[in-house]
C-alpha cells in the first residue's frame, strides 16, 4: 500500500505581517510543504523552533534588535540538524559570504519570484546549497582566486571542496563517496592547504569561480 510522503515542516521568521502572511500561504499552497510555526524576532523564534522541531526555517536577515544572521548562528548551535535559509533585500555578496560562515544553506532576495522561493526551500530541504542567481551572477564576476602557485587539487580533494561548498558535512560527503569521515577531513585540509582558503565562505567563493556551484557534483 502506497502512503504520502509526509510533508516537510517550514519555520517562518519575518517581522513584517504582510510578508509573512504571503509566505505562509505560498507554502501552504504546497502539498509537499507546511507551515510549523512563525516569529517576528530572533527569541520567539527559538522558543518556536524549540516546541516544533522544524526541518527548515526560511529567516529575514534584518530583523528587529538581533539580526536573523545572529539567528542562523545561534541555530547552528542549538538545533545543528535544522537548515536554515536566508531571505533578504540586501544583494551585496558580503551577506552571502556572512551567512555561510554561520551555517546558513541558502540566501535568497525577497524581490524574486514566489516560486524562486518555493524552490529554494526544496534545494535546501534536498541537502543542497541555494544561492539566489542574482547574487551569484556577481560573484561570479568577483575577481578569481590567483592559484596559479599552488598544487593542484586531486580528483579527491576536489570533489570534496565541491561538497563541502554546496553544504555537506563531512560525515555527509564520507557517505556520499563511501570513505572513512577522518579521510574526508584530510582530503578537506589538504584542499584548503593548496588554495590557502581556511573557511566554508572562501571554498563556496572559490567552487563559484570555478564553476562547480552551477552543475551536479
């Protein structure tokens, strides 16, 4: 007998009424998606986060008193296993890079279309990092990294850069290329070693460059 796939569960943190309410019915209108809970401000959405163990929170960035980049920083501490997706009017690439170092899987801009939106959560919610296209046509033409130095990468170390830039841990990449997670985390330093770049936020930059962030790993 065939049963539904249980709908996934989407937090809401937006402290404008009207936008909230247009979000909340564009998930709604999901058969695959519901609402688990909404907040206006960083300490209701934790409590809220807290009491309906969401699967992704769809976060405004400027928020009231403590921004929702605090929030997604503060989420990556206590609740490691919930992703969390940016939304902003803010297009400047820094927010990008900001976001990222903090554990957010996603930055999308509240000027794109409805299902741009509805997009992004799925992207997300399928283990995926979304950037929205138009931030990431300009970090794209940011200038590229000067490598022309360093050793090249390995097929290993490279596709393990690819993973770790769209979002993966390493316990998830050691699954996804069945190796021990102490290997990965070799291949991840070695990598990082050669390109000289030591965060999330600088791998993502330089697997954008490269192409990498537009294709399957």
């Amino acid at each position: 007998m065939n049963q539904m796939a249980p709908c996934r569960r989407v937090f809401l943190v937006d402290d404008h009424p009207v936008v909230l309410s247009g979000i909340r019915a564009m998930v709604e209108a999901q058969a695959d998606l519901k609402v688990a809970g909404v907040a206006g401000d960083v300490e209701n959405a934790l409590i809220g986060i807290a009491e309906t163990a969401p699967d992704i929170v769809v976060v405004d960035v400027s928020l009231p008193g403590v921004s929702g980049i605090v929030l997604i920083d503060r989420m990556r501490t206590l609740f490691p296993h919930v992703a969390a997706l940016a939304l902003t009017v803010h297009e400047e690439t820094a927010y990008v890079r900001q976001l990222l170092e903090v554990g957010g899987r996603g930055f999308i801009l509240k000027r794109s279309a409805a299902e741009e939106l509805i997009h992004a959560i799925r992207s997300v919610l399928a283990g995926g990092l979304y950037i929205d296209p138009g931030v990431a046509a300009k970090i794209l033409v940011e200038p590229r990294f000067a490598a022309t130095d360093a050793d090249p990468l390995s097929e290993r170390e490279a596709m393990v850069v690819k993973l770790v830039a769209k979002g993966f841990s390493n316990k998830e990449i050691s699954s996804k290329l069945s190796l021990s997670v102490k290997t990965v985390e070799t291949y991840r330093a070695r990598a990082s070693e050669k390109l000289g770049l030591r965060t999330r936020a600088a791998l993502v930059r330089y697997a954008t460059n490269e192409g990498w962030m537009l294709r399957d790993a």
